[in-house]
C-alpha cells in the first residue's frame, strides 16, 4: 500500500442497489470520472462517486483499474439527476450513468449522411400578440420554473421556442429541446437548423451508432449549444443548460416502458430544478397531471389561442355511424365509410386537395372469427387475437407470429369464418376501389419502418405526389400540409374501451390532434369528420366544441373520485414468470406481505389486487399484476421499497418483478 493510495466509492454498471469501495492509486482522480474496475471476474464500467482518505479495512479491496479514456468526466448536476432518476424509479444507479455514453469512440470515420439539414437561414417573423406576451411573460424569470405553453395547433408555439432559445444563447447557455421520436421529421428540424445554422445537434434512435456519437460529442463539447431529440437525449451530459423545451408534452412516448420506466417530461423538470433553469412544456391538448399543476398555480400557465394564419378552426362533423348504417341511401358504400366523408373525399379529389384519413389500428382485421363455433384466430403464445394482413397472413401484433388463413375454420369446417373489424389496410384497399384514380399512400409500422421512408412520403405529400393519405396515429403528429382539406377520423371509438383510465384523455388528444391537421391554408379552413358509434362520448363533445377546459374539469371529476393521477399517485408492480404455479404461490406470498404492510400503515395506500394482467400471457409469459395508489410518493415510494427488500422472500426465484412509477402502459 502506498501512501498516496486512497478509497473511491465507485458505481458500476451492474444491479447493484450500492455503490462499491475500491482502493485509487491514480493521482487526482476527480468526482465523476469514469473508471475501470474489477466486479467479481468481469472488468465493469463505472462512475467515482466520492473520495475518502484510506483506512487499513478489514478485507482487501480491489483497485480501480484505469480512467476510461473514451468515456469523459460527468458532471455534479447530471450525476445529481441520475441519482434521482435511480431513486425515484427504482433502477440502480451504476446502470443509469452509463446510459449518459455514445456507443463509440470520439474520434471516427466522418459520417456520409448529413445529420443536421443545411439550409439557409431564416428570420424570426414579427410575433403576434399571443406570442409576444409569452415570450415577454415566460423570459421574466430565468431560474427554475415550469410553463406550460397552452396553444392551439398553428398558434405559434415553435416560433417561441426559437425566441427563448435566442434569449438562451445570448447568455451562452444551452438548450435541449426534446420532441417525440415521431415528430423529429424533417419538417421539423429544418426550422431550427434554419433559424440557428451551425448550433443544432441532434439525438435519436434512428442514427447510425457513428452519427450519435459525433452528435453526442459536438453537444458535449457545447460546439452546438441546441441539442434536439427524442427523450433519451436528456442522457447527454450537456453542461450550462439554460432552457429546456418540452414540445408535445402530453405524449405518452415520452415514458420508457422497459429498464429503466422514466418519464422524459418529468425527468427533465427535474434536470431543469438541478440547473436552476426554466423549462417549457407545450402542448394543444396537456396532460391532465400538467394541467392540474398549471390551474393549482404550480406551473406558469401560458395560453395561445389564435391561429397565426387564420381566425377560423376547421368545420368539425360528427357522423353517428349507427345512424348512417339505418339510413343509408348509397348501399355501395363499405360499412366503415359515412355518405359525407365519402363526399368531402370525393369533393377534395375534384378540387386538387388533399384528404387524410385515420385510424389507430392497422391491418385487414382486427380479428378472424367463425359465426358458426366462434372460434376465433389466436396467437398461440400471447392471449391475443391474430389480425389478417394481406390478405391470407395473420399476425399477432405483440409478438409478430404469424400463420397462414385458410377459407374453413379450423375447428368445425365452416366456411362461413370470415374477418371482423377494421384495420388500415382495409381502408386502403376499400378507398383504391371507390375511387381508382387517386393516388393513395398508407403509413402505419406494416409499411413504414424507416424514418427514411416517413420522409419520402412527406416529401411526396407536400409536392401534391398524393391525394389521400392513409395512416395510424403515426401521421396524426406534427405534421403540416398546406393543401390537406379533408381530414376524417375512421373510428374515435378505437380507443374508448381500452381498460386503462387514460383512455378518455386520449381519445380527446387523439381527436383534437387529428383536427388541427386540416386548416393548415388560410384560403380553406378545412373539413374534418369524425366517424364513431358512441358520439355522446365525453372526448368527443368536448373535442368538438374545442372545450379543452370543459373535458379537463369532467374528466378530473372522475379522477378524483377514483384517487387516480393526477389526484394520487400509481405504482405498478408487475411480476410474471414462465411457470404459472410458481407465478401462484408468489402471488399468494405477496398477499399476505401486503396484509402485514397495510395493518402496519393503514393510511397511505390502496393495493388493487395482485391479480392477471389483461394480456395474462404475453410471449409465452404468464404475467400478474398489483396496482398501488396512494395521496402521497412517499407513501408509494416506502412501499416499493420495502417490497423491493423483501423481494427474494416473497417471490420464486422463477419469477421477474418490476415496479413501474407512474405508469402509462397497464395491460
Ligand atoms: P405550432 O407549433 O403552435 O403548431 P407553428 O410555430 O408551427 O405553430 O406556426 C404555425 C405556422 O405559422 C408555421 O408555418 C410558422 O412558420 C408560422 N408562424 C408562426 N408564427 C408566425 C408569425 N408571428 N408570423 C408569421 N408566421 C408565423
Ligand atoms: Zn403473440
Ligand atoms: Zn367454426
């Protein structure tokens, strides 16, 4: 031992809840450095968590074996943020910090493909008074605060981001402005590399492993101040971060369903308190948590109401499609396919405009079903019934299995079996029929897999290559066509009924997104429809009345009474295995743990069941379920805590646990 030698608290890249205790022989070895160290016979990367001086232990320690030298020091404020991520979603520290890592070394190859678009430069435009007073209101304060920018599709919201990022560079700061992955098109990202040449770098998950890195790095090194990406680009260490933009911030793609469950909306008011800076979150439809904190004067609430090109939001129709089939005098027309939407596509068609029509499942059919025994299609490894695609495949949408479908039902030879349901394919292959001269495009994940492919078809849309488009919700965000007229939206039903109580909330998005497509020219206001069985629904009222506050306040009611978000706190704890029995005697552990736990704090929380999962198995696993609530993190998170230290005594060695916070997805 030498007499420089000192202890390291290290946290590795493994799952592990501590952080570990190595013997530093490298002199000046600095908090946030990224280490090598020895984990039983691995070599582990690793983050130096703090220093002490050494005392003769009792064990030999192990000793850090080397700096990385691609890996740079992380600083106190995104160390910080890591530790409450950690925290806060039960997911260990040491495997956090290593998601802030490109995948490659620095310096590389120069990338063939252009990243960043190069464009010429635009100007800011005179602001409208809406977006004068925001920008005017939300630049007052430069430490930590939330706002909520609550503007109409069209109002103007990106122009003012651009203005408070000029604001931010003024002050040498950085910005990252985080959008859905979906939403990062080129449309998009023209405008900020046209505004801010040379500053925009850019971080998602369709660049190549090359492209992120020299992305990452050009952040990192603050040589571009703006950083522009899909959630996971809060996990580039940018340092002075002066603003941060939430665009579209009631989407749920910002929460990561696996690893490690985070939220990127509220991870980065939490990075934005850590800088002391302030933070955006803009959307047409909030959500209902950011909402709630806006009216209880948590957030700053910002609204834009007017359309900067137009007074005039596009005519809205509901078609009542229980009615229409009663009705109907065009008895060519397919079930699915109101007389009016029929005409205003029909009238679009004459008048060299655009329709887009959406539906947020695709395929033929939803399901293949026989009248005769009811035997229905499923796939054998997921409770899940097989959708037709082209005709003769069927294919689970969970877990792509696929098997061939045949003209008599496998169970009782009936050829009465025949597909129900609806799905885009269908659409497209009905709207080919009626009208067999347009030129029809379909986007939807059967189609478009590809980013590349998304912008051709955007390309195509906005050099009029296309006159009806056709498309899950895929095409429902932030796009913008000038000569789009008709929009319908197939079937609002679709999402009414799904046992999540988001469902409701949804909906209202999905059908106010959908609308604030049409109308995008000055000339044309625009036509939506929107095609449903149920059109009392509250989502559609309201969303027809373009009653933001009106939905928010009947839907809240709701919320409160049942103690749900944003009134209570949820946790889910999902636990599944491939042995049902095991999955049994856990859950049966589980049930008496609970008893004990709420005799001890019969207060803070509700435990809703354990119990099935909706899909009981998925991929050939059996899953259960257990959804916690209570007034209070603390309560919840004491809980999982606790749960999560007795895990190995309540659960089978065969069985996997996870706890999920604040959760969006529970089937
Ligand atoms: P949002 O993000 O709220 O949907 P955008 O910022 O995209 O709205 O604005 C809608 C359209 O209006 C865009 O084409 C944008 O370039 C344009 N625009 C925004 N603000 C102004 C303004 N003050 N003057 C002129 N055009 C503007
Ligand atoms: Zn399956
Ligand atoms: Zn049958």
């Amino acid at each position: 031992m030498q007499k420089q030698d000192y202890i390291v608290s290290v946290s590795v890249n493994a799952p592990i809840d501590n952080s570990l205790s190595y013997v530093c022989d490298i002199e000046n070895l600095p908090v946030g450095s990224a280490v090598e160290v020895p984990l039983g016979k691995r070599k582990v990367n690793g983050i130096v968590l703090g220093k002490e001086a050494f005392k003769e232990a009792e064990y030999e320690l192990k000793k850090v074996q080397c700096i990385s030298e691609t890996r740079p020091q992380l600083n106190q404020k995104f160390i910080s943020w890591c530790q409450w991520l950690s925290k806060y979603y039960f997911y260990p520290l040491g495997v956090v910090l290593d998601l802030a890592y490109p995948p490659l070394k620095k310096h590389g190859r120069k990338t063939k493909h252009v990243v960043v678009p190069e464009i010429t430069q635009s100007h800011a435009p005179s602001y409208t008074d809406e977006q004068k007073k925001v920008i005017d209101d939300i630049s007052k304060i430069n430490s930590f605060n939330v706002h909520l920018l609550h503007g109409v599709t069209g109002s103007g919201k990106t122009e003012v981001y651009l203005k408070l990022i000029e604001n931010c560079l003024n002050q040498d700061k950085t910005a990252i402005v985080l959008v859905p992955e979906i939403s990062l098109t080129p449309q998009l990202l023209n405008r900020f590399a046209a505004r801010y040449p040379d500053d925009v770098a850019i971080i998602h998950s369709q660049l190549t492993a090359r492209e992120k890195t020299n992305q990452w790095w050009s952040a990192y090194d603050k040589k571009k101040r703006i950083l522009i990406g899909a959630r996971s680009a809060l996990f580039c260490p940018v340092k002075d971060i002066g603003l941060i933009i939430i665009d579209e911030e009631h989407e749920s793609s910002y929460k990561q369903d696996e690893k490690l469950k985070y939220n990127g909306r509220d991870a980065a008011i939490m990075l934005a308190k850590i800088h002391d800076c302030p933070i955006v979150l803009g959307s047409a439809t909030p959500s209902l948590e950011t909402y709630k904190n806006a009216v209880s004067g948590k957030f700053q609430y910002h609204e834009m109401s007017q359309r900067v090109h137009q007074q005039n939001m596009p005519e809205m129709k509901v078609i009542d499609l229980k009615k229409e089939r009663e009705n109907r005098g065009n008895v060519d027309l397919p079930f699915w396919l109101s007389e009016s939407l029929h005409s205003a596509i029909d009238m679009s068609l004459k008048n060299s405009k655009q329709t887009a029509l959406f539906l947020n499942r695709r395929g033929l059919a939803q399901s293949v079903v026989c009248p005769d025994c009811s035997f229905v299609y499923m796939c054998p490894n997921c409770e899940i019934s097989l959708t037709l695609h082209n005709k003769s495949d069927l294919v689970c949408h969970y877990c792509e299995y696929t098997e061939q479908y045949t003209d008599n039902c496998p169970s009782c030879d009936s050829l009465e079996i025949k597909p129900l349901g609806l799905g885009t394919e269908k659409i497209e292959k009905d709207i080919s029929e009626l009208f067999p001269d347009a030129r029809v495009e379909r986007v939807d994940r059967d189609k478009v897999i590809n980013r590349h492919q998304l912008e051709d078809i955007i390309n195509r849309m906005e050099s009029n290559e296309i006159d009806i488009l056709i498309g899950t919700q895929m095409i429902a965000k932030g796009l913008d066509f000038k000569n789009l007229q008709t929009v319908g939206l197939v079937l609002a039903d679709v999402g009414f009924n799904l046992p999540n109580f988001r469902s409701s909330e949804r909906s209202f998005q999905l059908i106010t997104q959908v609308s604030g497509r049409a109308g995008r020219n000055a000339d044309d206001p625009g036509k939506v429809i929107i095609q449903a069985y149920n059109t009392e629904h509250p989502s559609i009222v309201h969303a027809l009345k373009n009653d933001f506050k009106g939905f928010c306040e009947s839907e809240l009611n709701v919320r409160e009474k049942l103690n749900y978000p944003p009134y209570g706190k949820l946790a889910v704890v999902k636990f599944s295995s491939n042995h049902p029995n095991k999955l049994q005697s856990s859950q049966t552990k589980l049930q008496h743990f609970n008893q004990k736990y709420i005799e001890k704090h019969p207060e803070n929380l509700r435990i809703l069941g354990p119990g099935q999962a909706p899909f009981y198995r998925l991929k050939n696993r059996f899953r259960h379920q257990m959804i916690v609530t209570s007034r209070q993190y603390s309560h919840l998170q004491h809980y999982c805590q606790y749960l999560l230290a007795n895990k190995k005594n309540i659960f089978d060695s065969q069985v996997k646990v996870l706890v999920d916070i604040d959760p969006l997805n529970m089937m």
